[in-house]
C-alpha cells in the first residue's frame, strides 16, 4: 500500500488523520484471509451481542420455575415443546434461556477481571521495569513469591470465607492473576529503555510520564492485547470451574460452571442439562483462543512467514507438479 | 592448461533451485554449472543473494522446504546426488566424502553438547569407531587445526569458546573422515581480520598437505586471490565468469567482474573516491529474461536482453556475455 | 551451587509462610472461628473449653507464635471433622494425588512429544493440521466437563469403565485422561512450535551436513534444545496440579487426593485440615521448582545457576 508523496507539512498533518482508518480497514483485510480468525470474530461478536440483549432475546425468565415442567427435553425429542427449546432443568427453569444470561457472567467476570488484573499488573510492571532498582528488586521478589502460591487452593479457601459472589470472584481471580502481566510488562518496557530512541529523549529532557506513555506504552499494545485475549479464555474457565465447585456464582443467578453441576446430578437421564451450558463454555473459550492466535499471527511478520511455508509444503507435498505448473504460467509471453 | 578429460570430482549441471516464498517464488539459482576437480580450489564469489550459498547447499541436500530443486543435477565422482534411486550413495558421501564449513561456528555447533561429542559423532557414525577410537582421533584432529591442550578442549561446550577456536573445531569436525572435498561457505565472514587470516592460512595449509579439494565461498576477492586456483563469479542466480584465478583477476572480461575488482580498495592506489557498481541486484522474484546485469551495466548492446548462455573462451575459461563473445571471435 | 541451593531454601520458606500466614489470617480474623467449628447448640461452657483447647482465647500473636513452632513440628492439630492429626490424612491422601498426576500428565508427554514432532516435520500435513486443531479444542474443553462427558459415554453408554472411586487399575484411567487431556494440548502446541524453530537453527543444518542420520538429529539434537521450554511447562503443569489444580478432576471422579479432601475439608469448615493441605501444597510446590532448576542446568549446560 503506498502512500501518496506528501510535499507540505499540511499534507502530511491532513493524513495523519486518515491512518487510524486505514489501519482498520487493513485489519479487516487480514481477517477475511485468515478463516479461523474470522470465525472466532463472528463467535465472540455473537457473543457479546448475545450476552448485551440477554433480556430481549431470551424466551424466559432464567430464574423462572415452572415445576409442571421439570426435566423436559430438548424440542427434536418427543416430549420436547418449542417453548423450552433447549429443554428444561429439574426446577424448569429453561435451558436456553439460562444459557444465553450465563454469557453474561462469563463475559462480565472474563473482562473486569482482565482490566483489574492486567491494570494492576501492567502498573506493578512498568514500575518495576522503569524505575529499576529497589523498586525493581520488590516488586520482582513478591512477585516471585506470589507465583509460587498455591493459586486455586487459596481462592477456594477465601471464597468460601468471605461468600462467593460475583464480586468475590471477580476479586480473588485478579489477585491470582496479576502476575503475568506485571512480568511481561517489566520485561517489555526492560527491553524498549535500552532503546537508542528512548535514550535520545532522556536527553532532550523529556519527563518520565511523557517518556513512558509516548514511547513506552504502543510497545506494549500488541503483546499486551495477545496476553488478554487468552488471560480471558483462562478466566472464562476458571469462573466455570469455580461454579462448578459451588464457590462461584450462587444461585439463583446463571452461570453455566453452575449449570453443569446443578445438571450433574441428573447427568443420566437429562444430559442436556449438563452439556449444553459445557458447549456454551467451550464454544467461547475457543472462538477466544482463535482469535488470539489470529492476533499472534498478525503481529509477528515472522510467524506469517512461517505459517505460509508451512501451508505450501504441505500443498506441495501432496501437489508438486500443479504447483510448479502453476507458477510457470506468468512467464508466458 | 586444459581440463583434464577425465570425471571432475565434483560438477553441477544447469542446477535450478526456486524458494516459494509469500511474496512470490524466489528464483535462488537459474541454471548454475561449475565443476571441481581433484585436488583444485574452486572460489564462488558474489554480493549477498547472488546463489552461492543455495548452490553448495544443493550439493549438500540442505535445501529444505520451501525451497526446491526444480532441476539439473549434481554429479559426484560422476554418480547423481540428486537421484531418489541413489540416496544410499548420498548418505554414505555426506559428511564423510564432502564436508561442509559454515558461517558462522556459534550457531552452527549444537549449543548443549560438548565438541567432544560432536567431534566423536561423525567419526562413529561414518567410521566405525568405537568410542576411545574416535577420542583419539578427535585429539589428533584438534591438534591438526592447532588448538591446544586437546583433552580439555573436548569436554568444553561451544560457548566456552572463542569465535576462532569455534571455527577451527568446525573445520576439525570437516576433516574428521578425510573427506575429498570441503564446501566452505564464508568461514571468515563472522570473524575478526586477525582471526581470519589466520582460518584462512590454516585452510591452505590443510589443502595442501592433505590434497583436498575445496569450494570456497565468499564475497571477499582478496580471499579468493590468496587461495584458490580457479575462481566463478556469480550474480544473480547465475554464474557469469569462470576461469583460473589469476587470469580472471589479471585481465576480467564480463563487465560484473571488472567492476568487482575495480570496486575492491587497494593499498597500493590512492584513490579519491570509492568506486562502486550503479544500481542494486534484480529481484529474484520476477528476475529480468536476458543478462541480469544488462541494467548496471555499461557496455550493454541490443542482444544483452536476450537469454545467454556460458560462452568458452578457450583455456577454461567461460564468460556469460554477449559483448565479451563479440570480442573473442573478432 | 551451594549458594544456589541456599537462596531457592530461603525462597520456599517465603513462600510457605507466606501462605500459611494468608490462611491463618483468613481462617482466624474473618468471622469466628469457634462459632464456625463447633455445633450450633453448644452452650457456652462449651465454647469457651472448645476456645481454651484450640488456643483461641489467648493473644492474637501469641497464637501465631505457638502456630509457626506446631508448623515446623508438622502438627496442625487434630481435623475437626475426622479427629485425627489432619497431616496423618495428608499423608494418607497426598499419594492418590501424586499418582493421578503422575499418570494424566505422564500420558500426555508420552503422547504429546511423538505428536508435536511429527506435526513439526510434516508442515502442512495431516498431523499438523489435525494437532493445531485438536489442541485448540483441548485447550477449549472445560476439564469438569471432560470428565463429565467421559463418564457419560465410557461409563454409562458403554459400560466399560469405572465412574468414580479407586481399586483396580481401570479406575484411574478416566480420571487421568481427564487430567492429562489440556496438559496434552498445551504441550503438543509447545513441542511443535520449539521443534519447528529448532529445526529452523543453523546447527540442525550443520547436522545434516555431517551426514548423521535423521532420527539422530532430530530426536537428540534438536529435541534436546528445544527441552528447556518443554520441561518448564511440564513442570508448571505437575506443579498446577500438586498445587489444587487437582482439586476439579478428583471431584467429578471422586478421586480420594488432597484436592477432593481440601473441598470436603472447605465444606465442613475444617480449617486444621485446609491450613494442613495449603500447607503440604506449598511445600511442594517449592520442593518441585527447586528440582526443575536443577534439571534445566543438567539440560542446557549454558545455564548457570545464580
């Protein structure tokens, strides 16, 4: 893509202004080529649409009991009825609409728990990584000490001390999680301070906040983003775990960790119940990590390269005589 | 002096080798021949992406996807290398008849083992030997490219090394089953100039006492003015003069060539400026028809554009210019 | 070395106490711990003997000077809801663990390293692209929910196998496969892209160029650099494990390990008894770091240990 000769600085300010969109558009590009990418896109969009509209969208009140219609099948059963499509739970609570407010604590929980921690991380780390010394040393030390913690054991302990909730979720799972973010933040910034081009604006006089969010901080966005995207996943499984042992979500709200072990117990004679809210989890914890590692792809012209040297010798592998055809054919006269 | 008519110890015919990359397929080698001969040093020099590389590393099976050898062949002591029926001939000859030198040592000695180990290895493996044999033998080759206190330096890992002493081991590690021909590809490039010249002595030393045959690759004229009997020079993916060493130097024909040597300081001129060639290399995707240098260069006539062929001008010697050819036949 | 060994030492102890002194603080400051252990209808002659026998009524620090000397004896005391010292039930439990983590990650090198080379090899192909796929799916699956399905299917539909407990050898093999199933995933995703660098690396080249047989400078040359990441997250994932990840898989299967005891423990409010596991869970992890750093020096002899 080439960029128009800009012969006046007002040319060139005029620009600037288009490049944020360009930089879109060329985004949507590469998504179109890369297919798992596209449809992680599609699933988390449907998801967060799914989980914003919940009200509008879901046939019934999730928490709304109908015991004359406890345990009903699926609609493609005989019993089923097209009211509860996905069938019912043993209180008749209906399934699908259990299952599309569940995206709602899945989605909520994955992202505040991204922001508290990586804030919290990413602060800790940048801290560390540009102030150096006893700050470093600390900072580095705790957070040594506190990877080495046996990480879900505790949260179980103070979940089950201070009552779970959403809120106590959202909290021990960012205490567990900062960690990461500080670390690659510390290393991140450690790596770009030495930069001849950091260095350079130390000495015309710049002060450390401009240095650090002009210079410092778009480093980071890009590994930065890849470690939230899966962060998230990794949140989005550990809330369902946490349900799912009964020190998460409490009913009566939704949560599908909570579904499947309220399903549990009629595992045999209603499977529905425990496998459609499991399906719903890792339906979304896989379109994350697609789009993950689209965003990994993208950002490291390395990986593309490789990733295409992979997909020709497979292609010529199985192929040789098509492809070497084929690239005959431009030189043709 | 003629060649001698009898089977050249190594030769590659017409040898085409394509990289298929995202940004379309590189061209890395377009059609290349040279051949070695016993006992003979043959000098490949060229700017970075000319194919020298990827030419010796054909020889050597080291093309791995995406690249392809899409055709020619190599013949050693006149039998393919490049045939699938003859892989049982290749496995035996690499490594033990053909030996290769690297770049650079650092990365091309396996980091977590001792040298001891990757000296030993080759020797067991295409040898024979039994572990004691291949210590005494590895000490006796240590000792051969003068690196001292032997025993100790076996049990010692690559790191612990220093950048000439690496380099000397890969060049132990080459002579291990006395092979007949050594593919050097830049041993010197990644080293100091003190350190260079002496790989570089070392090098002739070993050619001569032992009479092997060697390739050397570099980008270095001075290099190959020291060592090598014969000289080709290639641009492009092609080779575009090749001849005795010391003619090709004394009196160059292919435009390319004289402006190598014109462009390579001296100490013995002043000069004011330094000489360089117009123009940067073709791309090697969509590389042009005819002479590739046809746009640098400044004797072009109408029939350069057109596809050339290596043209003998007696006496070994074989340039790729239409305008060198008009000259000869005058 | 010496020095090594001591600093990693001073390391665990940290960290230990640090995890024993977050739980004391939780399970003492928040709440009432009397009102938590004993039954609803004591009187209150009962909670103040019941107070005196735990040590309660005395100051805090004092309580938690008299906890760190019991700590370092091994006694946490008597589990208020099995009564007997809870680290003799750790010791009883800990084993069934260690072998459930043994055998579910154990199955997933022994597959996963096969895998992940062959899929480096043959880029493009069918191993590859099945593998990418498949440990994205794996990395995706809940892990309860795993061993739910397995149950539904192995046990039920097919009556083959075993739906929880322990006993003979078919037993542990749902559980572990459960266990082992993300680990598989992770790692088979690791050990394909490290090969692929590796075999990337000028060095393999060398190797091939010196005529070694390919199986050699595969599987030693370059399986071996690519080692050090490869051993880190199979230690990240045993130590996961040891450290209460253990704790999902062991209740879906009603496997008897300390992640299953520490629930019933929570459950029950037993707090010797979690203080006991969080404790044995801390050493462990401490103890297995220490090993991993002295494995990666015997791997990568360019490490050294500071």
């Amino acid at each position: 893509m080439t960029q128009p000769r800009t012969d006046t600085l007002e040319q060139a300010l005029a620009q600037n202004r288009f490049e944020w969109w360009d930089s879109l558009q060329e985004l949507g590009r590469e998504l179109k080529r890369d297919k798992p990418g596209l449809i992680g896109v599609i699933l988390i969009t449907s998801l967060v649409l799914m989980a914003v509209f919940a009200p509008f969208i879901a046939p019934h009140d999730p928490a709304a009991q109908d015991l004359t219609a406890r345990l009903a099948p699926p609609v493609w059963y005989d019993k089923g009825t097209w009211n509860h499509i996905l069938g019912t739970d043993h209180l008749g609570r209906d399934v699908l609409s259990r299952t599309i407010h569940g995206a709602r604590v899945s989605l909520w929980v994955g992202a505040a728990v991204v922001l508290v921690a990586g804030g919290f991380g990413v602060v800790m780390g940048l801290m560390a990584g540009y102030l150096g010394g006893r700050t470093d040393a600390f900072i580095m030390r705790w957070i040594d000490t506190q990877v080495a913690f046996p990480g879900l054991l505790l949260a179980l302990i103070i979940l089950a001390v201070i009552g779970p909730s959403l809120f106590t979720v959202v909290v021990v799972l960012a205490l567990n999680g900062w960690m990461v973010y500080g670390r690659m933040t510390r290393s991140a910034v450690l790596s770009i301070r030495e930069s001849p081009y950091v260095e350079a604006a130390e000495v015309v006089g710049c002060r450390w906040p401009r240095i650090l969010f002009r210079h410092i901080l778009p480093n980071l966005t890009s590994p930065l983003l890849t470690l939230a995207i899966l962060e998230f996943a990794r949140i989005v499984l550990a809330e369902a775990a946490l349900s799912f042992l009964g020190l998460g979500i409490q009913p009566p709200a939704t949560s599908w960790g909570l579904d499947v072990a309220m399903g549990k117990n009629y595992m045999f004679m209603a499977w529905w119940l425990v496998t459609i809210p499991g399906c719903a989890i890792a339906v979304t914890v896989l379109a994350i990590n697609l789009v993950a590692s689209w965003l990994r792809l993208i950002s490291d012209p390395q990986e593309r390269e490789k990733q295409y040297a992979r997909h020709m010798a497979g292609v010529m592998r199985k192929n040789l005589h098509a492809v070497l055809e084929k690239e005959k054919e431009p030189e043709a006269p | 002096m003629t060649a001698s008519r009898k089977t050249p110890l190594l030769e590659a015919r017409d040898l085409v080798v394509n990289f298929y990359t995202r940004g379309g397929v590189v061209q890395a080698s377009r059609g290349v021949s040279f051949q070695v001969d016993y006992g003979q040093t043959l000098g490949i020099v060229g700017e970075s992406g000319s194919g020298k590389s990827v030419a010796v590393q054909a020889v050597m099976g080291l093309i791995f996807t995406p690249g392809h050898i899409e055709g020619g062949d190599i013949l050693f002591k006149g039998r393919s290398l490049l045939d699938p029926a003859g892989r049982k001939f290749v496995r035996q000859v690499r490594g033990k008849e053909i030996a290769m030198i690297f770049q650079d040592p650092m990365t091309s000695l396996n980091p977590v083992f001792t040298i001891g180990t990757q000296i030993t290895e080759v020797l067991r493996h295409h040898m024979g030997m039994t572990r004691n044999q291949a210590r005494h033998r590895a000490m006796e080759l240590l000792d051969m490219v003068d690196i001292n206190a032997p025993e100790k330096r076996l049990k010692q890992y690559p790191h612990e090394m220093s950048g000439g002493m690496r380099q000397r081991v890969m060049i132990a590690m080459a002579l291990a089953c006395e092979p007949q021909l050594i593919i050097a590809d830049e041993p010197t490039t990644a080293l100091d100039v003190t350190i260079q010249a002496q790989i570089l002595e070392l090098l002739a030393d070993l050619q001569q006492r032992l009479n092997v045959s060697v390739i050397l690759i570099t980008h270095d004229l001075g290099v190959v003015a020291q060592l090598c009997h014969r000289v080709a020079v290639m641009y492009a993916g092609r080779i575009v003069e090749v001849g005795d060493a010391d003619q090709v130097f004394a009196s160059p024909v292919h435009p390319y060539t004289k402006g190598l040597i014109r462009a390579t300081p001296r100490l013995d001129m002043v000069t004011e400026r330094m000489v360089s060639i117009d123009g940067v290399p073709p791309d090697l995707i969509s590389p042009p028809r005819g002479c590739a240098f046809f746009p640098r260069c400044d004797q072009a006539g109408k029939a350069c554009s057109r596809m050339q062929a290596l043209i003998e001008l007696g006496d070994d010697r074989h340039v790729s210019c239409w305008c060198a050819a008009k000259e000869n036949v005058r | 070395m010496g020095r090594f060994l001591y600093r990693r030492l001073i390391h665990g102890l940290v960290v230990i106490l640090g995890v024993t002194v977050i739980v004391f603080v939780v399970t003492r400051m928040v709440g009432d711990p009397v009102q938590v252990m004993l039954p609803l209808e004591s009187t209150p002659e009962q909670r103040a003997a019941f107070e005196q026998k735990l040590g309660l009524d005395r100051p805090i620090h004092i309580q938690f000077v008299e906890f760190m000397g019991n700590m370092a004896r091994l006694d946490f005391g008597e589990s208020l809801w099995q009564k007997r010292p809870a680290m003799d039930i750790v010791f009883e439990k800990l084993p069934m663990t260690i072998l459930l983590t043994a055998v579910g990650i154990g199955f997933a090198c022994v597959m996963a390293i096969p895998l992940g080379i062959i899929a480096a090899l043959r880029p493009g192909g069918v191993v590859d692209r099945v593998t990418v796929f498949g440990s994205l799916l794996g990395l995706s699956v809940p892990q309860f929910w795993l061993g739910l399905l397995f149950i539904v299917v192995f046990a039920v539909q097919f009556k083959i196998l075993p739906t929880s407990g322990t006993g003979t050898p078919s037993h542990i093999l749902l559980p572990a496969l459960t266990m082992g199933l993300p680990t598989l995933a992770r790692l088979v995703m690791l050990v394909r892209s490290s090969m692929i660098d590796e075999l990337n690396r000028q060095y393999v080249k060398t190797s091939f160029a010196k005529g070694l047989p390919f199986v050699r400078v595969v599987g030693l040359h370059a399986l071996r650099n690519a080692g050090l990441p490869i051993m880190t997250l199979v230690g990240w994932e045993v130590i996961r494990s040891l450290a209460g990840y253990s704790v999902v898989v062991e209740t879906v299967f009603a496997w008897p390990g300390i992640g299953l005891t520490a629930i019933q423990a929570i459950e029950r409010e037993d707090l010797i008894l979690i203080q006991a596991i969080v404790f044995t869970a801390a050493v462990c992890v401490v103890l297995i770091n220490i090993a991993m750093d002295f494995l990666y020096k015997l791997i990568d002899p360019r490490l050294k240990l500071t």
